[in-house]
C-alpha cells in the first residue's frame, strides 16, 4: 500500500542528524510540502491510522519554524 505523507514527527531535536550540514531532510521534506514536528513527546501513544493531529505554532515574523501546541483527536 503507498500512501502520501501528510507530516512528519519526531522525538528528537531534529528531523536531520546532529552534526547535518545540508539540512537534507528538511529540504526534502519541505519541497513537498510536509511539515516535520520536533520534540514531540509520546508518539508512540499514537495508533498507526486514525488518529487526526492539529498542531498551532506560534506565529514568529520573518521565521521558518517555531514552537507548537499540538493535539491528537483519537478515533
């Protein structure tokens, strides 16, 4: 079964290894319009299908990220 990715989350600071320099997933991600969650805990808790995320960042002027207030609808 193929399916398309919606977004990205990770428990870890960065989608990238630590010592990137290319920042190669993110450029992959982000060119497909997927966004990547960092720092989000429990994920695991979460069920492969079904579940329906909503994240809210802060809004930063001028940035590329900032922190988020995100939930998970379970069904």
């Amino acid at each position: 079964m193929r399916r398309k990715v919606k977004a990205v989350g990770i428990d870890t600071p960065s989608i990238d290894y630590g010592q990137s320099t290319t920042y190669a997933v993110h450029r992959r991600l982000f060119a497909s319009n997927v966004p990547a969650f960092e720092n989000v805990a429990q994920l695991e808790k979460l069920p492969v299908t079904g579940a329906f995320v909503i994240a809210l960042p802060m809004k930063i002027g001028g940035g590329s990220g900032g922190p988020l207030r995100i939930v998970a609808l379970l069904p």
